[in-house]
C-alpha cells in the first residue's frame, strides 16, 4: 500500500459494488495509450465497473463536500500496481478539474438507493453516451480470493495528457468484501469506452464501508515501466 504523508483528498467509500469481467488481452491493450501495458491474471486481461458513494470527502485546505456518488470503469496496468480508468462518472462538478491532467471525469445523473437488502445503481451521462441499472443484493463477509485482491489492491492510477503520463497515488485502509448478487444489470458504458459487451457472469464482491481512503499529488512520470512478470496469478 502507498503511504500519503500528505494527501490532497481524504474520504469514505460507501456501499461499493465491484462488478469485473476478464477480456481477452489484445482487446483491451488496443484501448490504452502507447507506453502502458495491460496486466494479466492467469492469461486474461480484466475490466471492472464500480459505483460507490463518496462521503466526508475532503481536498486540503477545503470544507468537506457533501456525499456524491461515482461510478468508474477500470482496467489494470502493469506498472507498480496501477489502473488505467476509461471513465469516471461523478455528480461533483469540482472534479472535472482533474480533466487537465486526463483524469476522463464525466459529469453524470447518479443515483444509490438502498431498500431493505437491496441495493440499486442507477446513471445516465450527461453526454448521454452511457448509462446503467445495477441491482444487488450484498450477502455476509468472504474470504478474498487472490483474483479479488489482484483487483482491488491498486495503489496508483494512470492519466495522460498532451503526451505526458500523471501518476496518482491511492491508499485505504484494509477492506472487508462480502459476497453479493446481481440481480439485474443492464449498462453501456463498456460499449463507450470501445469495449465488445462483457461474456459471463461476472466477478462480483460488495464493500459496505472504507473509512479512511486517500489521494495522493500527482506527479508526472516517464512512460510507465512495466515490472517483469510476477509469480502466481500474475503473468
């Protein structure tokens, strides 16, 4: 994990849903710019959909902001534990700063409704280019599998901007998954990012609250360098 002496936002991460799909690697490395490479698990490239409800969030210097929902699509590069995001949906307008480093923040009408043991996303981008219904019902806690930390253990995230790299650094403190069903889903933001739909199930964990979750300064970087490939599921 990336220790932030200094973070520039600090917030809660609330009710969580991690929706993940494998995808064949040469698919997804045509979707990233020259200089990053798309890591694998066991062969295969992975794309995760996650909307969440920010709370308590807090830029340095700044009054905490009212809770805003979110909603990313993400894939994973090789490069010190990093993502790559081919879009953040946000309903904060303040975040569209990040644009001037290639951060592709969208703004987007996102709603999170909680209804007994039921959980419904849903977001329409203002662009109108994608939007999604996700229904889930969260179970008890499990046990990660070490897919499920591969994909949730990122500690930093790419952008790119008039050909230079911005490297963020992440942190949180340890979550707890627990398992979750989907019961409906219908969205189109993986075909606005230029992905073919999704084939299967896919891989689903739920996180009902990470209380201390940091950003990092950004920082320009070097084309990012991947590491040699590591053991286990990594490739």
């Amino acid at each position: 994990m990336v220790a932030n002496r200094v973070p520039v936002l600090r917030a809660r991460w609330l009710t969580q849903t991690f929706l993940s799909w494998p995808y064949a690697p040469a698919t997804v490395q045509a979707l990233l710019p020259e200089g990053l490479v798309v890591d694998e698990f066991e062969g295969a490239a992975w794309v995760t959909f996650t909307p969440f409800l920010m709370a308590d969030a807090r830029f340095l210097g700044m009054p905490p902001l009212r809770t805003f929902a979110e909603t990313n699509l993400r894939t994973y590069v090789r490069g010190r534990d990093a993502v790559w995001f081919f879009s953040l949906d946000v309903t904060c307008p303040l975040l569209l700063a990040g644009r001037a480093l290639g951060v592709p923040y969208q703004l987007a009408d996102l709603r999170v409704l909680v209804t007994g043991d039921t959980v419904t996303y849903t977001g329409t981008r203002r662009t109108g280019d994608a939007g999604y219904r996700l229904v889930v019902r969260p179970g008890a806690p499990v046990e990660p599998t070490e897919l499920d930390v591969w994909l949730t253990s990122r500690w930093r995230a790419y952008s790119r901007r008039l050909g230079v790299f911005w490297e963020t650094p992440v942190g949180h403190e340890p979550w707890a998954p627990a398992g979750v069903t989907v019961a409906a889903l219908e969205q189109t933001v993986t075909k606005a990012a230029g992905l073919p739909p999704p084939r299967g199930e896919p891989v689903a964990l739920f996180s009902r609250s990470v209380d201390r979750a940091w950003v990092g300064p950004t920082r320009p970087v070097r084309s990012p360098t991947p590491p040699n490939p590591r053991q286990g599921g990594r490739t």
